[in-house]
C-alpha cells in the first residue's frame, strides 16, 4: 500500500486487504461489490488496486500483465531439460494461479515478500536435494533473493539494485533467456568433457602403441603388445610426435565451435553418443594415423 496525505484527505492505493483494513480503521463504508469486482480482476489473470480515502472508496483499477512472446513453449523445453520453474510473486493467490496457468510454469507462490523469496531459494539450496537455483528479478524487492541465488539473471529495464545484485543482465528483458543461459553452460560442459575424453583417450592409445615399439629390444616380452608392428622406436616416436602436431590444430575449431546440446537427448543418450565419438573414436584414431604416418616415413627414408 502506498499513498499520500494531503490536508486531511489519506489517499491510498494498493492491494484490496491492505485498503479494506486501512478503509475500516478509518471508519469508511466499504461497498458491497468492491470485493466481488476484485475477485472477478483476479480471476481474470489481472491485479486489483483499490484506491480510498479516508472517507470512501474510490473504486478498483485493473493492471493486465502482459506475458511476454513464446514464453510457455521456453518453459515446457527447460521442463523437458528437468528444471522447475516456480513464479514468485506479490500478487493474490487468484491472480497468481490465472498468470501462472497461461504461462505454464510448474508451481507459483502468491503475496510474497522480499524475505520469502529469499528463504525460498535457501530451502531449495539447502533442502534434501540441494538444487542449483537461478532466478530472474527486475525490481528493488528482488535484490536479496538475486544475490543469494546460484546463477541471478536481472531485467536491463529493472532497478539499479537488482542490476548490481545478479550476476549478468538480460538487455531484451527477456525471461525465456534462462533456457540460453542453460543451453550454454550445458553446451560449456560437453564440449570441455568431449575435449578431454578425447585427449585421455588418444594419449592411451599413443602409449600404448609407442612403448611396445620403444623397449620390445630391451625387453622381448612386450613384442606380444607390439600390434601395430612399426618400423623402428625412431619412427614410432617420430609418427607420435608428427601426429601430435596435426591433431592439435584439427581440435581448435571443435574448441570454439563448441558441442551442440540438444534438449530432445536425453542424458543418457547423449554421454553414449560422446564416449562413442570422442572416447571410442579417441581410441581408434591414433592407431590408424601413426600406422600410416610410420609407414610415410619409412617409404621416404626419414630415419
């Protein structure tokens, strides 16, 4: 509730138990229709602002939230990638539950403070699953909430306070954001797992065929792991090295490119595909090319 006082008149303005109470403590008449017109407003999906004197109600006025573009498509695909979303908010429960329906998110808590916000976030950081937690804010009231959260998202329309307490700006103002953010990250981690399956494997691989070649003269016995029967330990070292040197660069645009994430994959699915490629393929990979670039050497005579 918020107002001003102006000689004797008390005008304020706010949600409707918030006026009532101010209006009775002030001995006013309440009309009969103002709570069935707000709860008519609520039910809509709209919020109510009643607006008093100190002496009579004026009447109720009607503020329609306008839900941004595509935004319950975004949500269904985070649900899909296993992320809850739940709309905290300040209005009636009615309201609430009208917005939270069309825009097809999981849960929605009404007629939050700044203070339930911010224990929301701590029950689920703390609580039995300890979720990663990320919010979107744009307003002063979100501010606590924002910095306590793991990854805080702010409104470039919103306040100054919520800008500074989050940890990046969305400049479209765009909550349906949060599913590029995660796209993202998750597309960060893959290609980093990818890059280093990839190395752990073509680096066993490398030893594996390198150190046989390497000591089967000093040691007979390793002539059993000697598979790939290269020329002499000079080539063998020489075609690891030589294929060190072409596999780097090859690996760079991988690096910047990034893998894909695809939300249709499932999880399971996806880490079997990567080991497929980058581990099995990382495996593979070395064998072949240092058997070939042992066998160039050898035919031009290099060592």
């Amino acid at each position: 509730m918020s107002g001003i006082n102006f000689g004797t008149n008390k005008i304020r303005k706010g949600a409707a138990d918030s006026i009532i109470e101010f209006a009775e403590n002030q001995g006013c008449a309440i009309p009969a229709d103002v709570r069935e017109i707000v709860e008519e407003v609520s039910k809509n999906g709209d919020t109510p602002l009643v607006v008093a004197d100190c002496g009579r109600v004026f009447g109720v006025v009607r503020l329609k939230d306008v839900l941004k573009k595509g935004i319950k498509g975004r949500l269904a695909q985070l649900r899909k990638m296993g992320i809850k979303s739940v709309m905290i908010t300040g209005d009636n429960p009615l309201t609430a539950g009208s917005i939270a329906a069309e825009a097809g998110v999981d849960d929605f808590i009404a007629e939050a403070r700044p203070e339930t916000k911010l224990d929301m976030i701590r029950e689920y950081q703390t609580g039995e699953n300890q979720y990663l937690v990320a919010m979107i804010g744009d307003g002063t009231n979100d501010a606590p909430a924002l910095a306590q959260a793991d990854v805080a998202v702010a409104m470039s329309a919103g306040t100054a306070a919520a800008r500074e307490a989050a940890n990046m700006v969305d400049l479209d103002s765009s909550p349906a954001k949060l599913l590029d953010i995660v796209e993202i990250g998750k597309e960060i981690l893959i290609t980093r797992g990818a890059l280093t399956t990839f190395s752990i494997a073509t680096d066993v691989a490398k030893y594996f065929a390198i150190i046989p070649a390497i000591f089967a003269v000093t040691y007979p016995e390793l002539n059993i792991l000697n598979v790939m029967h290269l020329a002499t330990p000079e080539s063998a070292v020489l075609s690891a090295v030589i294929f060190n040197a072409i596999i780097i660069p090859l690996l760079i645009p991988l690096a910047l490119r990034g893998v894909k994430f695809r939300s249709t994959s499932s999880v399971s699915r996806l880490l079997a595909m990567n080991i497929l490629i980058y581990g099995v393929g990382g495996l593979i990979l070395p064998f072949v090319a240092i058997k070939v670039i042992d066998i160039i050497i050898s035919f031009l005579g290099l060592v």
